[in-house]
C-alpha cells in the first residue's frame, strides 16, 4: 500500500516537472522570430517615415539674400501665394524693364519667398508676400581680384568646393539657406557665400 502510493506521488512530480518545461520553453521558441519579423516589416513600410523624409526636402528655410529678374517671358513672372504652380497668382513682376531687384525671405523647395521688389528706379513693384519660381532669378558672382568664386558642397565654407566660378558671371537661383545661395553655371552646381553675390546686373558690387 505505502509503495504503490509512494510511486503514484514519483510519477506525478517527474510528469509535472516536464510539462512545467514544455509550458516556459514554448512560448520563447515560438514569439521570438514572429516579432523579429514584424518590426522589420513595420520598419519598411511606414507612412510616417516617408512622411518624416517628404517635410526635411520640402522644408521652409530662413533666407536674407537678394537677387533679380531673369525671366524673359513677356507677360511677366508669376509671384504666388504658395510655393508651387497651382498657387494664386498675386502680383505680375515686369521683365521687359531694365532691370527688378527682390529681397528673398525664404526658400521651400525649387520656390522662393518674396517679400519686396522693387525697379532700377527704386521704385516699389511689389510688397508683401509671396513665391516665385527660383531658377527665375539670378545673381551676380564678385571675386574682381581672384577674376572668380568658389561653389560648395553646401552653405558652409569649410565644405568641399565643387567648383570656379568666372566673376562678373550671371548665375541662376535655385535655393538660398541664411545668407548662402545655391546656384547654376554651366555645369557646375553649388553653394555661394555672401560676400560672393552681387545681386545688381547694372553695376559692380562694394
């Protein structure tokens, strides 16, 4: 009687320790690579990471720089009250004049933010604010004693230089950050410090 019971009370604790086992070993070795996956695949789809990637290429920048008018369309250059072509068309800048100088505030995207134009007479055109299209306005390059300027990587002048600009050359606009423009020569592609523009087509600049 006592060694039957004494077996019933063994094969109940080996039973008990095995499922004890099979129990905690389960779910490691079943949840360990479903949430592996999942995480990866989180990762790849995202909307809000594409999201986060659209607002930092399209993202406004604080710009003090001045340029003019390049465009030679005779019905004017568009300045719009959003930075793209569907904007409202507020004001119509003249392009058959000698010459349209604006004040830029901003930059988003291949736009620029305007916020007074003016003629070679000084005379005001427009005051406010608004966008034109950047490679619509151009600059001029300084560097008289070196006969050119530098074009960096980016607004800083410790980056890598791209490439020489002649001075006295017409550069087009395409984006501006602080005081730094960044601009098309030919084939070249950079970024130029302030004391390289001259933002007057009629004259050479101090």
């Amino acid at each position: 009687m006592n060694g039957s019971l004494f077996f019933n009370v063994l094969l109940a604790s080996i039973m008990g320790w095995q499922n004890t086992h099979i129990i905690s070993n389960s779910p490691i070795i079943k949840q360990a690579p479903i949430i592996a996956v999942t995480n990866l695949s989180s990762a790849k789809t995202s909307p809000e990471a594409n999201d986060r990637e659209k607002q930092v290429i399209n993202s406004r920048r604080n710009c003090r720089v001045s340029a003019y008018v390049i465009d030679k369309d005779p019905q004017g250059l568009n300045v719009r009250n959003a930075p793209n072509s569907n904007g409202r068309v507020i004001k119509k800048l003249p392009t058959n004049t000698l010459a349209v100088f604006v004040d830029i505030t901003g930059s988003q995207g291949q736009w620029v933010e305007v916020s007074k134009a003016t003629s070679e007479r000084e005379a005001t055109l427009f005051q406010g604010k608004g966008w034109v299209y950047a490679s619509l306005l151009g600059t001029g390059t300084r560097g008289y004693e070196t006969r050119s300027v530098s074009a960096y990587t980016s607004n800083n002048n410790r980056s890598r230089v791209v490439g020489r600009i002649p001075s006295e050359s017409e550069v087009k606009l395409l984006s501006c950050n602080g005081e730094w423009v960044y601009v098309k020569y030919q084939q070249v592609q950079g970024w130029l410090t302030r004391f390289d523009q001259c933002p007057n087509p009629l004259t050479t600049c101090p």
